[in-house]
C-alpha cells in the first residue's frame, strides 16, 4: 500500500462524505474547487453554504508534497528533505443552534526518510451542550477505537481534550472527541489497519453528526439562543485563529488561504466581558467545558 | 519625569479621550472595569457598546509590573529581571460601513536596568476607502510627527505598512498611518519630547477620527455595505488573532483576555472566495491594500 493508493481511498472517503452530508441537509449542494500548489499536489475543496441544516461548511481533500523547510523541520520536528501529505478535513457550521458544530480531519504524512505517520481527530462544539447527546457521540467513537486497539479511545480522548484547549479562556472548545498524531505500525496493529481505522472514522462521521443532527433539527431557536451561538463561534475563531496548530501552520507555510479558513463560521460575535444568567442552559454549557470529562459514564 | 508620573499622564488622557468619544457617538457611555493583576498593577477597562457611532469600542489604561519571563525575554528580546509598562490602547468598531475601524496605542516601558522606552501607533481601517479622507488622515499624522523630528512621519509610517499587514491575505490591514517602538532619548530629543509626543498623538486622536466621522456618519447604507462591513471585520480578526504581535504576547503572557480581546467587533463574517464586483467601490477598496503608498501626494 504505497502513499499514492493512500490518497485516492482519501479522496474517495471525500467523495462518500459529501454525499452523506448532501442528503443529511436536504437543501444544499457542495461547490467544488479544485487547486494546484506551486510546490507540488493541490487539493479538492468543496464547499457548502446556506443549506438547509448547514450554514456553512467545508470538506477538503489534499494530496502535497514537497521540500521540508526549516519552518516544517521546527514545527512538526520532523528530519527529512522532502515530504508527501494526503488527507481529509472537515469543520460544518449548522444554522440552528441546537445542533452542534462538528470538525474531522484524518492525514497521512511521509518523509523521503521512509518514515511516515497517520494523524487525525474528531470533536464535537455543541452550542448547547446535552449530557446524553455528548454520551453517544463519544460512545460511537469508543465504539470504532475499541475494534482496533482497546487503548485508542481513552488515550485519543485525553488528548483531544488537550488539543482543543483555549487557554486564554481556561475552556475546552466543546465537548472533545478524539485526536491522535504519529500513529505508525506496531507489534499490534499494522499500517494497513491504521489506515482502515481513519477510513472508518470517516465513513462513520456522517453517522455520529446524524444522529447530532437529527435530535436538534427540529427545535425551535429564538434571538437570544442565536445570539449565544455566534458567541460561542467566536471562541470557535479564537480556537482556530490563535490556538489550532495546523491552522497557524498552514497560514505560516504557505497554504491555500481560502480552503484554510473554510474552517470560520459564515457569522461571529463578541460581547465584552458577557456573563451567562445563573441556571440557564448557557451556564450549564459553560460549566462542562472543562478537560478530563468522563461522557461515557 | 518618573514612571509614576508617566502612567498618570497616560491614565488622564485616557479620561479626556473617553470624554471626547462620548461627545462624538452622541449616545452611549463608557462602562468602566477596574482590574488588577497578581503579579502587580492594573487598569480601567473602558467599553462603549451599542453607541449612536459605535457599535463596540474600548479604551483600556493599565499599568503593570513584574518579572520579566523567559516568554518576554524571548518575545520582546530584552535583559532584566523586572520591568514596569504603561499605556493606552483603543479599538472603535463603528455601525456605519462608511466610517472606518480605528485604533490607537501609546506606551511606556521600563526594565529594572534602567532601560526604557516608548512606543505606539495609530492606524485606519476604512470599510470603504476613500482618498481624500485617507490623505488628511495621514496629513495630520504627519503633521504632528513634523513637530518633534521630520524623519519620524516617512519612518513611521513604512513601520505601519509593515505592521498591520495580513501575510496570508497579503492585505495592509487599512491605510496604515504610524506605528513605533523601542523609542529612546537622543542628542536631538529629550525623554520628556517623546513623552509629549505620545500625549499630542492622544489629544489629536479624537480630532482625526472627527474628522472620519463627520464625513460617513450621515451617509445611508445597506444590507450589502453592511455584509461588506462584517467580511473587513473578519479580516480585522484575522489581524488581531493571527498577526498582531501584542495580542499574541498578551495572551500567552497571561494578560487580561477581556481587556486583550476587546479589540474585536461585536460581529465578524466570513465567506467562501469571497469576490468583489469589478469596478466596485469594494475592488477599489481592495486595491488600495497596498504596502507603501504615499497617502500624502
């Protein structure tokens, strides 16, 4: 299995996802854009925007490859002269505040050293935040982790709550999921089973934001709850902007801009210094943003 | 002239500053947060929301000290084991498309060796450029600059160009105006000139913005200037969260988030590729986002 049939089980993942998510809104269809890196590689961009559950949101495939720079040597402390990349990242922004906004990435990265990694994650930012929902959306995780190695989920579940962290705000952008990086064969699990593992991740993130969807769809949102939304999407930008990694990263190197930042809401809000009311649902949400949640239990 | 004197200075121009907002907006008050840091000092947090011309602004007074870290040793480059800093910075986001973004900062740092300096800047951010507007905000920059040191406007200004930049948009955030540092004491100018320098910027702020105001305030708008307006928002937080350099170190220093981030507008949009019409006031908005125009000519 070279990097090459890598890329194009990826690119179909993309493929099946976009469907997936097509008919999981209703309304809308993804506009596609295709692009070509002076370096090497390009990607498929596709974007979907006003729909019928999704506001905005985008799915990207890209297959790069290239020179390490000293930037890449420092940041992801990797040796090397040149690098291939291939993966798929997702981040939807719903209308109704009752549904979650979700994010997904899986990757796939080479050196010309031989060595190579899978990486990749899954969080989910619900603006309301509802202890059985967030219970079966990490049970599904747990539910895919557990079929590969019975120590994925508990490990990639601290760790997303780690990564998606804003310190500045002493929060954790949502309710977490899972996250791992430098996942290379073992004694116990080859590169061809990591690589089934981010394709089955995958081909169930439509499932697990299905079932988020289908149970929020339907509320009725007023002003206020829409407004509580869009400040929780401005941390979701402050998240990205200041904290995500591979965001900073990419900006820095020279990536694609627009298909970078398909990652911000179609809207945002800041309030200075905004104070939920006692025993609202608002502070209830607040309060489980918090590292080291046990959702299972 | 000692530091103590110095941040009262600073903190009385915050009140007339404040004192001239309001008589502008027309509307809305300043609300006051007075805050303090462990580690030494504080500051008057000062917020105008929901104004009759501003939509969301602050102007923030703080005067802190403490040890210099390793992440200021590194960040700022300087030796010595404590340092005091004061200052005044300010953000106003207005309602209208036609009046622009501003902002303004003037500060004062000191290391316990013994070394001490000035810095700051004030810089526009029209929605809309317009060129006779854009001139006489620079001429009166360089008006001031000219009273102190003739080589401080054209030195200035190019520091701005460079400053308030969006690599990844390759955008100037606006239309510049000044910005400097590490400014020091020297045969042609003495520590209390610069200190009167950064006092002059102040009192003369509220009189260019005036000027700005006056001339968009009464000019009608639309849904599509007011989409327009929220997409250069955006771009205005890319800025703050992704470039500024103040920002970045306020944040990982530990700094006051809420009085950090009250330079972000009450909301922000983004959109996919987002394309302006050819010939529009927008395009021509657009390619005025240059580094090293001369306003002035």
């Amino acid at each position: 299995m070279n990097r090459e049939e890598i890329a194009t089980l990826f690119m179909q993942l993309q493929d099946r996802i976009c469907n997936n998510l097509e008919a999981i809104d209703g309304k809308s269809r993804f506009i596609e854009d295709k692009w070509e890196r002076d370096e090497g590689g390009g990607g498929r961009t596709r974007i979907i925007q006003q729909g019928g559950i999704i506001e905005k949101g985008g799915v990207a495939f890209s297959k790069v490859h290239g020179t390490v720079t000293e930037a890449m040597q420092k940041q992801l402390g990797i040796e090397g002269s040149s690098f291939f990349a291939t993966g798929v990242s997702i981040v939807l922004h719903p209308e109704n505040p009752h549904v979650p906004i979700i994010h997904m990435n899986v990757r796939y990265f080479e050196l010309n050293t031989g060595v190579y990694w899978f990486g990749g994650g899954i969080d989910l930012t619900p603006h309301f935040i509802i202890d059985n929902q967030a219970k079966q959306f990490h049970e599904g995780l747990a539910a895919i982790c557990n079929k590969y190695d019975i120590s994925f989920y508990p490990k990639f579940k601290n760790w997303a709550d780690d990564y998606f962290f804003i310190p500045h705000r002493n929060e954790t952008r949502g309710i977490g999921g899972i996250f791992f990086d430098h996942l290379k064969e073992s004694s116990t699990i080859s590169k061809e089973q990591l690589l089934q593992f981010c394709i089955e991740l995958g081909d169930n993130f439509s499932v697990l934001y299905q079932q988020q969807v289908a149970q929020g769809k339907n509320k009725p949102f007023n002003e206020q709850q829409v407004h509580w939304r869009n400040l929780r999407r401005g941390r979701y930008v402050e998240f990205n902007l200041v904290n995500d990694r591979g965001t900073k990263f990419g900006l820095v190197s020279g990536g694609r801009t627009e298909s970078i930042l398909m990652s911000l809401p179609a809207n945002a809000s800041w309030e200075y210094n905004y104070k939920v009311e006692p025993n609202s649902a608002e502070e209830n949400t607040l309060n489980l943003l918090k590292k080291g949640k046990d959702w299972l239990n």
